[in-house]
C-alpha cells in the first residue's frame, strides 16, 4: 500500500515556541493532504485540508494564524505550531489522498507533541 | 450532519473466537466507507475501503459489509489473534466525495 511519513514523531518544546511537523507521500503525488488532532482515548478530528498550491482550508474552530499549514510540492505538506502552549500538547496525524476515484486516503504514523 | 457511532466502545475476546464489530452513520447519502486499525501511539492503517455501490470487501481473514440504506457497516474478524488486538475506526466520506468522518472506534484486546 501506499506509504505516508511524518516527521519528527515525537517533539517537546517549551511555551512559547514554533514547532514544524512535515509529512511526506513516499511513493504518489498527492494533491490533497489533511491534517488531524487525536486527544486519548479519542477519534481524529479533523483540523485542515491542505491542496497544492493554493491556501489551506480550515475547519471551524481551528486558529489558521496558530497552525500554519504550507503544501508545496505534491509530496510535502508542513503543519506549524506557532507560539505553542500546553493545551497544544497532542497527537497530530497527516493523511494524503491517493489521486483516482476511490479516494482513499493514507495515514501517517503521528506526531506526539508536548508543550512544556 | 454526518455522525458515526462504533459500538462497542471496547471489546474483549479470547484468542480464536469470531468477533463483529458495528459502526453506523446517520446519512446514508456516502461515497465510500473506510475501516481502519490504529495500535497505540501510532497512526492509521488502512484495513478496507468499500465504494456505496459495492456490499462487501474481504482481506484475508476481515470482511467488512455496507448496508447503506440502514447506516450500517460492519466488520467481521474470523479467527482472532493476540496481534489483531487495537483499535478499531470507520469512517465515511459523503456523497460529494470530500473529506472523512470518524467514528470514535472500538478499542479490541485478544486475550492468549
């Protein structure tokens, strides 16, 4: 199947701080990546839809000034925790959809982040 | 709104037994239905992906069913091992084909 990474998959870093997660498809170009949070013992939740070459789309509720988000190349997305605090501290994960009609989307292995 | 319920939240079965798992949507109007496993700390992997127009898709010794006209999927797991102890997600994607719906998955643990 098709290969997503992320890196790094596991960051700590003080308040106050940036913090920049990368995800990659290994092995297809993907035009369309997302972005997920997981708090434990809960669901993804969906935070933003990244396309190539254009801006990020945004989920309500979701600060596009705190999570930067840039798709530049086909197989690069980047999320960026500006400024983080504690309550930032979760799980991130990328996805990336494989172009064809099924629309079937690959994840990445996560993002553990920890705001001290 | 789409929501997507699992049930059960969590599960536990001696190794060998059959087990089913249940995930149901509250529109029926989807494009696709996904399960996925996710093991602890870590990300997704994909299981099955069944299209609206299709009943069933098999993977070895997983089958999964969509009824879409009752909002129900379900996921049969033949002859479980310790190893296929995780957790459990569905979800759909709607009918315009956009992004997925989770549901909060149902935590599996196969007992030696």
């Amino acid at each position: 199947g098709a290969v997503v990474s992320q890196h790094p998959s596991r960051v700590i870093c003080k308040s106050g701080t940036s913090v920049k997660i990368e995800c990659r498809s290994l092995d297809f170009q993907a035009t369309t990546m997302f972005w997920y949070r997981q708090f434990p013992k809960q669901s993804l939740m969906l935070m933003a839809t990244s396309n190539e070459g254009s801006k990020a789309t945004y989920e309500q509720g979701v600060e596009k000034d705190k999570f930067l988000i840039n798709h530049a190349s086909l197989t690069l997305s980047t999320l960026t925790v500006t400024s983080a605090h504690p309550e930032d501290s979760s799980f991130y994960i990328c996805s990336a959809r494989r172009p064809g009609q099924t629309y079937e989307q690959y994840f990445g292995p996560g993002t553990r982040l920890t705001v001290t | 709104k789409q929501e997507v319920t699992q049930i059960p939240a969590a599960l536990s079965v001696p190794e060998g037994e059959n087990l089913v798992l249940n995930c149901s949507f509250t529109d029926s109007a989807i494009y696709n239905l996904q399960w996925f496993r996710q093991d602890p700390g870590k990300g997704l992997t994909s299981l099955l992906l069944i299209q609206s127009s299709q009943r069933e898709q098999t993977s070895g010794r997983l089958n999964a069913s969509l009824d879409k006209s009752s909002g129900r999927s379900t996921l049969y797991i033949a002859a479980s091992q310790p190893g296929d102890s995780a957790t459990y997600l569905c979800a759909v994607r709607p009918g315009s084909a956009r992004q997925l719906t989770f549901g909060s998955g149902t935590q599996l643990t196969v007992l030696p």
